[in-house]
C-alpha cells in the first residue's frame, strides 16, 4: 500500500511540473512559444526567448498560442476569460492601412509594435494606458518597406504576436 502511495506521490509530482512547464515560466521579458507535433502524445516542443529572438522562431512555425492538437495542458485560459491577445488583422477600406483589433484582459498599459525580423522595432502604433477591453486600430502600413514583420501586442505582461506581410 505504501508504494502505491509513493508511486502516486511521485507522479503526481512529475504531472504537475509537466503541467507548469506546459503554461510556461520563463524569466524575466522572455516568451514561451510552441512548436506542436500533430498527431500528439505530448510531443511538443516549448522554448524560452527573447523578444529580440521572437520573430526568427515565429517566421520558422513556432506559435504564442500553444501547441496544435497536442498538449491538453497547453494554455490553462478558460474560453470565458477575457485574455490579452490580438484578434484580427484585416485590411482597412483605405488604400494601404490595416484594420487591426486586439482585447486586454484588463485595463492598463499597452505596446503595439511593429518589429522587422531580426526584433528591432520599426513602428510603436501604441505606448499608452488603455480602459477599453476591446481596441481597433487603423494603421497606414504603406511607409514600411516590402517584407515580413511581426506585429507585436505587450500588456499585462502578456505578449502576443502574428506575421504581417507588407507589399507594394
């Protein structure tokens, strides 16, 4: 019976920390980001980086979300949970701009920034105190030079971020 009792203390110990390695707890600035297997088992793979490091992984199939189909521990957020995320890009009625919507978990301090691929920050859209939850934002993209960029939403110490292509 005590082994029993062992063995189940012992792995309920492994699945927790599987379970927190899952959710992620990186120092500092860094950001979790996936790379799932489809099919699963579990087979994902999840790294610490730097902001500076983000787009590289991003442009590469790595994601902020979680790992597809694959680990059931991926995220822990509740569907009914507000969270920090940027939830559409779309292109604007104007020649040239994008529509771009995102939601705050909470009121507080937001950063949009637009980062080439090497993490150098080419444009804040935004570096202020928000109350709204739910935020759009029409921004002339037609400055920037052909390429990709990450487009990147910091709050409540939450980054998220999506690959933008600009043409033309």
């Amino acid at each position: 019976m005590k082994t029993i009792q062992t063995l189940l203390a012992v792995f309920s110990i492994c699945f927790l920390c599987t379970m927190t390695n899952a959710q992620g707890n990186c120092k500092g600035n860094e950001i979790r980001v996936y790379k799932g297997a489809s099919g699963c088992g579990c087979k994902c793979m999840k790294e610490c980086v730097t902001p500076a490091e983000l787009p590289i992984y991003l442009a590469n199939g790595w994601n902020t979300e979680g790992c597809w189909n694959c680990c059931w521990a991926k995220n822990w957020v509740d569907a009914e949970t507000k969270k920090t995320s940027l939830d559409a890009i779309t292109p604007a009625t104007e020649q040239g701009a994008l529509a771009i919507t995102y939601s705050l978990a909470s009121v507080g301090n937001v950063k949009l920034q637009v980062l080439d691929m090497t993490g150098r920050c080419v444009v804040t859209l935004k570096d202020e105190y928000r109350e709204d939850l739910d935020n759009e934002l029409i921004w002339d993209k037609s400055n920037l030079d052909p390429g990709v960029y990450v487009l990147s939403l910091t709050a409540d110490g939450v980054t998220d971020t999506r690959k933008i292509s600009v043409t033309e």
